[in-house]
C-alpha cells in the first residue's frame, strides 16, 4: 500500500528540495544593473543636450540609441547573460522591451521575413504594445469628449 502524504509532509518535502530564495542579492543585482543602464541613458540625454538639442529631441535620440543598445546586445547573445545576472534590473528599462521585441525575431528568423520575423517579432511584447496603444486611444477619447 502507497502512503499518502499529508499536507504537512508535503510542506517540509518541498522546503527541503526547493533552493534557497537570494532575495537581498537579486535586489541588489537588479538595483545596480537597471540603474547603471540609467546612468548609460543619462549620459546620452546630456551629451545630446549639450550638443545643442532641445530636451523634446534630445530625449527621444537618447530613447533611440538606448533601443539600438538592447538589440545589438541581444542580436551579440549578451542580454541574456546580463538578465540572468540583473533578472528585473534589465527587464525594466528600454532596453528590456527592446530586447523582448528582438529576441524572439532572431530567434524565428528561419522562418522567413513575414511568418517567422514579422509574426513572432512582438510575441512577448505584443500584449503591452495592444494594450498600451488600446489605453492610450480610450484616454484620448475620453480627453476630447471631455473638453467638448
């Protein structure tokens, strides 16, 4: 006869098998890496800045170039390295979604310009890219109706 587990064998079964959680080291990994990527970002909005471009301009260059950044890191396999290193610390800034939007084109490239590079491109950030874009219409409706 097979015994049966109780809920608190079950309990002491999975503490003793599952790892350790590092959370001070995951933070402080995540803190340092999302932050040094910021200071990256910063450098360029300042050198943008005083190269003489207004802070509109200058902004989305720094945004540009930040993007550029994320992909050439994914497209060279090394932001993979730095997210399992920084996990959130790289997810979260604008290289993060550009890694999400060029990872999975690399990855289907095989398939073909339009169903492999074209389809799979925005698997991972579709959702956001529909749902930011759907808010984003509403709250422009919203705005317009209300100053009417």
């Amino acid at each position: 006869m097979q015994h049966v587990m109780t809920k608190e064998e079950y309990r002491k079964y999975v503490d003793k098998v599952s790892p350790n959680s590092k959370t001070l080291r995951n933070t402080l990994r995540a803190f340092m890496v999302g932050g040094i990527i910021c200071v990256i970002g910063q450098f360029f909005l300042n050198s943008f800045k005083n190269m003489g471009l207004d802070k509109e301009t200058a902004s989305s260059v720094t945004a540009m170039v930040m993007i550029l950044l994320g992909v050439t890191l994914t497209a060279l396999n090394l932001y993979d390295d730095l997210g399992r290193f920084a996990g959130a610390g790289s997810i979260v800034p604008i290289t993060g979604f550009a890694n999400s939007i060029a990872s999975p084109a690399i990855e289907y490239k095989s398939e073909g310009y339009v169903l492999g590079i074209g389809a799979r491109m925005f698997l991972i950030a579709g959702p956001v890219l529909v749902y930011g874009i759907s808010a984003s219409i509403v709250a422009g409706i919203i705005h317009y109706l209300l100053r009417s």
